[in-house]
C-alpha cells in the first residue's frame, strides 16, 4: 500500500489483517464531528470488504459503556476516535477474553499496549494537529481495500449486516443503500478507498485541526489522495465560516474570528459595506451567496474588506487570517452545506450531540433524504443552542483565576455542546483569549451520572506553542478529584464528582501555569 501516513502503514496492515478475519465486528464511535466521519470510513471500508459489521455511538467511553460493550459478545471490537486513552479499562476485557480490541484513535493513549493499535502518537505524529481521528480510520481504511483485495474477501458486493444503531434512540437513518460511501466519490478510486479521503478532512477540520487557516502534517497527505481521486478541492479563499450557505450580508455579519469594526456583529454596517460595492450582489431580489460569486467578484469584496480592516485599525497579524485554504466537497451541490469541510463538520455536530448520531452517519453515508432534512433541522436547533449559551456566557461573565478562566453553566447548557460554547466565547466581552477556558455543565440523559460534572476546556494555538497541553492539564486535575479526563493540547474533557469543582479548579489553574511560565 502506497497511503497517506507512510508511518502508519504497517500498523494498519496489521489492524486490517485481524478485521478481515473476523466473522463480524462492533464498530464503536464517539459523537462529535470527528468521530461520525470516523465512524462513516470505517462502516464504508468494512462493507467494501465484506466484513458485517454493527455501529454504536458513545459521547464518553467509560467504564460503564466499555462494560456494555463487552456485554455484547463480538469476538472484534473496532474503536474509532476513542480508545487510546481507555486502553486500561479496555486491556482488562481484552485480558478476560471478551473481544479483541482495534483501535484508530488520535488521543493521549493510555499506559497499556495492545496490539492492534493504530495511533499517530505511537509513531511520532501530533494528533491534535497533524491527524485527526477521521484521518486514522481513512488510514486504516486504505489498509483494508489492499488487504481485503489480496484475500479475495473485496468483490464490490454490499454486505447486509452493517447497519447503525443511535446512543440513545432505537431509530435509524444511515440506510444499508448508503454502504457505498458518499456520492462524492466515483467508481474509479473507490476499489482503494481513496474516496474516503473528503469525509478524513471533514473530520480534521471539525476537529479543529486546520490551525492557521489550513490542514498540516499527515493531514496533507490525506488531501493530497482526496485531490488526486476528485472528491476534493482545494483554494485559497475567505476563511470566514458560511461561504457555502450563508446570504453576504450574514457571512460578514457573524465573522468575528478576525473582528472588523463596523461590519463584525453589525447587521446595519455589513448591509452598508456591501451597498458600497460596485457589484451585481442580489439575484431577483435576493442577496447572493460567496459560492455564488465569480472569481473576480471574490477579489473586489476581499481586497474591500481587507483595506476597511486596515483602516479600522486591526493588526496586521488579525487581517492575516481573514484568508485561509478552502476544503471543497467536490460531488456536492454548490450552496449546501455538504460542499464546504467546516459547514458539513457543524451539521455533524447537530445530530449526535442531541443523541441522533444515526442521522449524522446517514449523511456521511450519502443518505441525501430524510437524513439529510432531519439534519437540517437539528442544525438548526443547535445554532439557537449556541447562540443563546454564547450570550448566557458573555453576559454572566467568567470567573478568572490567575492562569485560567471558567463559568459553571450547571444545566443551562448542554453538556455535550458546552465546549463548543465555551471555545466560541472566547475572545467576547469579558473573555479573554490569553488564559484557557475551563466550563462545567451538568451530565444528564444516563442511569448513574448523578454525581457527576462535565468539564470542558478550550484553548489556542499560540497557548499550546507556549506550553498548554488540555489533555494533561484535564487527566491530572480530574484524577486529583477521583475523576477522569483527557483529549488534546488545544481542547479536552472531564468528569469530576459532584461538589469537587473547586478543587479540580485550583489544580487546574497550577498545572497551567506551570505549563506557560
């Protein structure tokens, strides 16, 4: 195999070996945007090559879901974007003889080996910046195409057995019609899986990972395949989110990445700033979308922006990302969401984190009915979500300690949405962007979270090029007060008992500052 992550190559050889010869697996995922388009690679190459397979979701792996896990009798349990870092727990079922673990993770692994294990932490590689876990899975899933081709097990055919089965909603909408992958992909490159590559950079990018305006490290080489097998393109373009769908006025209205005095948070201004083009911007009365625009029309409106910015006084260093490489789903129809990486991330991120992650693995899947409508409307419950928890935040305010910032939204906000908010309040009123931002919320939904609290933690890249690392930061605190936590040096999670948080705080905020000083 000539893949992505020369690196991982081996490993994942090993890891497709042992699923090509099991008579059925669990294909086990997490929730987030990440880990559906994981889950979605995974599901398309174990069809492919004929192996039946069984999805379930999980926001967070502990003890009691690895047990539930166990409790279901599959002889191979496949792990995507999770697992590393419950290696322990994972290695006592292993060690009873309950299922075999494959994992194609990204996280800080736990202190245990396993042999079917497919990290870029192993092998050298930063897995909060350089390979997500969509991006292991597309590694693993390169590996299967070749594997399962030289064993004869990869005639084209669907298997019947894969499906997908909700957290904590018995119904389904991935489809079985939608084990072929997504429409994005062709015939040609789907023999190797190289398709799959639209759905890793989804992945990467909901995952934060597309620091500075664009993806690094193994992330490029997935890229580069997407490219190469046409279910990807890439330009230089505005890094402002919304090109896909949203009318001109509202994507300058709610840029605030890079905050321009005068049209940022200004419906009126924005309004204003366009009028004053000498451009053809509405179409029958209705103002027109950036995918809509011709290339010359991009220029005039960015070069305009970019000389209101100057004039308004915004550094430099800010203007400088106001342009970014853009990740174009080829095969998707212009203006939807599913044409642009970080519009399709966020669609993502409405489904599973209100328990239909079914939804969102129908989408990957190519499910363009129902699926994709029941989306829409998450997603659009989930932007109220975000805005309404943005405003509790920014109006309440934080609490500053002397290395770290934090508010307790108890059950005001999701848990599973709390670190979005909390990462996209960051730099508003009152919240500053040069401490991380640590945010609690009460767990709901499952028997026996009483007692416990979420923690969230956000942070920056130039906060990780000075030291910060989440991931440590939230295993040591959460383990100080008999909790756990881990994820990544720019963002992690916790659950710590009830009635610790202010202990979990004051460690916190010393480990932090050790980091940074």
């Amino acid at each position: 195999m000539s893949g992505p992550v020369p690196e991982l190559e081996d490993r994942a050889r090993e890891c497709a070996s042992r699923l090509c010869e099991a008579d059925e697996v669990l294909l086990a995922s997490h929730i987030d945007a990440d880990g559906l388009t994981s889950a979605a690679i995974a599901a398309s190459a174990l069809e492919r090559a004929n192996v039946p397979f069984e999805t379930v979701f999980e926001k967070q792996l502990d003890e009691r879901a690895i047990a539930a896990i166990a409790a279901r009798e599959y002889e191979t349990v496949l792990f995507t974007d999770f697992g590393s870092g419950q290696l322990d727990v994972i290695g006592e079922h292993e060690d009873a003889g309950a299922f075999t673990p494959v994992i194609a993770d990204h996280h800080q692994p736990a202190d245990r080996e396993t042999e079917y294990h497919l990290n870029p932490l192993l092998f050298g590689i930063n897995g909060a910046s350089e390979l997500s876990g969509a991006g292991a899975s597309y590694v693993l899933a390169r590996a299967l195409a070749e594997t399962a081709e030289h064993s004869g097990s990869s005639d084209g055919a669907v298997a019947t057995d894969g499906g997908a089965e909700a957290e904590s909603s018995g119904a389904t909408e991935s489809g079985h019609t939608a084990a072929n992958g997504p429409p994005a992909g062709g015939t040609t490159f789907r023999s190797d899986n190289r398709d799959l590559a639209a759905l890793a950079v989804v992945g990467a990018v909901g995952d934060m990972q597309a620091s500075g305006g664009e993806l690094h490290g193994a992330n490029e080489g997935i890229v580069e395949e997407g490219v190469d097998a046409g279910v990807l393109e890439t330009a230089t373009d505005l890094a402002i989110y919304g090109k896909q769908t949203r009318p001109l006025p509202k994507l300058l209205e709610y840029a605030t990445d890079v905050y321009i005095p005068g049209i940022s948070n200004d419906s009126n201004g924005a309004l204003r700033f366009l009028d004053g083009l000498d451009l053809e911007l509405k179409r029958d009365g209705e103002w027109r979308r950036w995918s809509g625009l011709t290339g010359e029309e991009k220029q005039t409106v960015a070069s305009a922006l970019v000389q209101r910015a100057v004039s308004r006084g915004v550094p430099a260093s800010k203007i400088d990302g106001l342009v970014g490489t853009s990740y174009v789903l080829s095969g998707e129809p212009v203006g939807t969401e599913l044409r642009d990486a970080s519009e399709f991330s966020t669609l993502l991120n409405a489904t599973a984190r209100y328990e239909r992650a079914d939804v969102g693995l129908g989408v990957c899947l190519g499910n363009r009915e129902g699926a994709l409508e029941r989306a829409r409307t998450l997603l659009r419950n989930h932007r109220k979500n975000l805005s309404k928890g943005i405003d509790l935040v920014t109006q309440e305010g934080v609490t500053t300690e002397e290395h770290i910032q934090w508010f307790d939204a108890g059950d005001r906000i999701r848990e599973t949405i709390v670190g979005i908010v909390a990462g996209m309040a960051m730099g508003n009123d009152g919240i500053a962007t040069d401490k991380p931002i640590f945010a609690f919320a009460e767990k709901t939904g499952s028997e026996g979270d009483d007692g416990e609290i979420k923690v969230s933690a956000r942070g920056t890249h130039s906060l990780v090029r000075r030291g910060l690392d989440l991931s440590v930061v939230m295993s040591e605190a959460a383990g100080a007060v008999g909790g756990d936590g881990g994820g990544h040096d720019v963002a992690a999670g916790a659950t710590v008992p009830a009635g610790k948080p202010s202990t979990f705080i004051e460690r916190a905020d010393e480990i932090v500052g050790e980091q940074l000083e």
